[in-house]
C-alpha cells in the first residue's frame, strides 16, 4: 500500500464545498473519482480541512492509500487530464506511512479579499466581498494585531461546529492593498474553528467602517458566540492559501 499527499487548488464557485455529501458535488467527491479511474480502484481522500461552499483553495492538502502503479510523477498530469478546470492537481509526492493531511497539518493560512465596487462588479463577484464603502485599512490593521497570539475564540465560532477546542494560536494577522486594489487579509493560526476568518473578518470590516472602534476586537475575544453582534463575512472571498506541516517560524 502506498500513501500519497496530493497539493491541489480549485476555485469553490460551483461546489458546495470541500467535505462530500450526499445530495451535492463536492471538491471531494471529484477527486475520489478522478483518483480512482487514475489508480484502478476505489480511492478515499483525507482532506487537511474543509472548506464551505463558495470558498477557494491556493493550496489544499489531501492524503489517500493506493495499490496502484502509477508512478507518483505522472499522478498530477494524469489527473489534470481528466479533472474539471476548476481544479487543478499541483503535485503528488510519495508520504511516510501514516501520514494523515488533517492530523498531521501544524498550520495553515488564510486570506480573505474585500473588493470596493461602488457598482457590483460581474467579474469579481465570486472572488470577493464587494463593497460599495471602502473599510478604513488601518483601523483593520489596529485591529487584527490584536488577534495574534493564544485565545479562546469561542465567539467566532458558528453553530454547527466539530467538538474541537476553541483555543488556538494565531501566528500572524494583517491586511494589505493588492496591486488590483483589493483589500487582503491574512491570517495563520494552528487552527480554525468553524467560521472563524469569516466572522473574524465581518468584525474587522465594522472597524474599517467606523461602526465600531478598533479595541472592540479585543472585547470580543473575551465574549462568547451571540453575546455581541457578528455575521459570517460572504465565503466567496475566503481562500485557503497555504497548509504546512512544519512548525511555524516568523
């Protein structure tokens, strides 16, 4: 039996997410099925994370066993062959024995995209959040610094959340203009729980608008789920940057 670790990427706009169901496509399910036509047998990938519906991904992590003889070179161009062109296979690499891309991940990073479109823009409307109002960039920035570090992150935690603990480190917290004027956030964390850059995000943007002021974030991080106002921020905008199985060094 072999064990592989496949990087991908996909953009999310027309699946309903990464982790397979029963009744919708999923970014999961392609790939099973892909993977199996391409190694001859049944095939079941562990994904590093999910990601909902509408959410892209630069760089997601998958694992999966093998019997088959494909030789690990050829799995990405293989799979390329026959994938949708919203998923694109970026490398396969042989793993030890055991290696689970969810267990096994110590980090992973994220970045959101805020575009101001005072008209709604057809051509970003599923790669941003558009906004007719341009949030206020240094007040998120004053913001964010305060996410870094250890905390109980309870309050940003949506319902329908797994039973993991909402205790995680956060490495590094910022935005930035892009050089396409759109407002990117960044955020690397040991974790996330479910929503969490989403709804964090949301509460960022509020900031940004003058509708509360920066220090609010650190209130909240000491409050817990629907003791204060938040709404997961739109999911198109989310992206899944990166998955590293190494610890973090700054």
């Amino acid at each position: 039996m072999r064990t592989f670790k496949l990087t991908v990427c996909y953009d999310g706009s027309n699946y309903f997410g990464f982790q397979r169901q029963a009744k919708e496509i999923t970014i999961q399910q392609v790939l099973e099925e892909k993977l199996a036509r391409v190694c001859s047998e049944p095939i079941t990938v562990t994904g590093s994370g999910r990601t909902d519906a509408g959410v892209h991904a630069c760089c997601q992590v998958v694992s999966f066993f093998t019997n088959g003889t494909i030789p690990t070179e050829n799995i990405a161009r293989a799979l390329n062959g026959i994938l949708p062109p919203d998923i694109r296979a970026l490398r396969a690499e042989e793993a030890p024995e055991g290696f689970n891309a969810r267990k096994d991940a110590c980090w992973k990073e994220y970045e959101y995209r805020v575009r101001y479109t005072p008209e709604p823009d057809p051509f970003t409307r599923n790669y941003a959040w558009q906004m007719t109002e341009l949030p206020d960039m240094d007040k998120m920035n004053k913001a964010a610094a305060m996410i870094i570090g250890t905390h109980d992150f309870s309050g940003f935690q949506s319902a329908g959340s797994s039973p993991v603990s909402p205790i995680k480190t956060i490495y590094k917290s910022y935005w930035e203009n892009t050089p396409d004027g759109t407002l990117a956030y960044h955020i690397a964390g040991n974790g996330f729980v479910y929503h969490m850059v989403r709804n964090l995000v949301w509460s960022m943007v509020q900031i940004g608008l003058d509708k509360k002021p920066p220090q609010a974030i650190a209130e909240e991080l000491i409050l817990k789920r629907g003791e204060f106002e938040n709404s997961p921020a739109p999911a198109q905008g989310l992206y899944l940057a990166k998955v590293e199985y190494e610890s973090f060094i700054n």
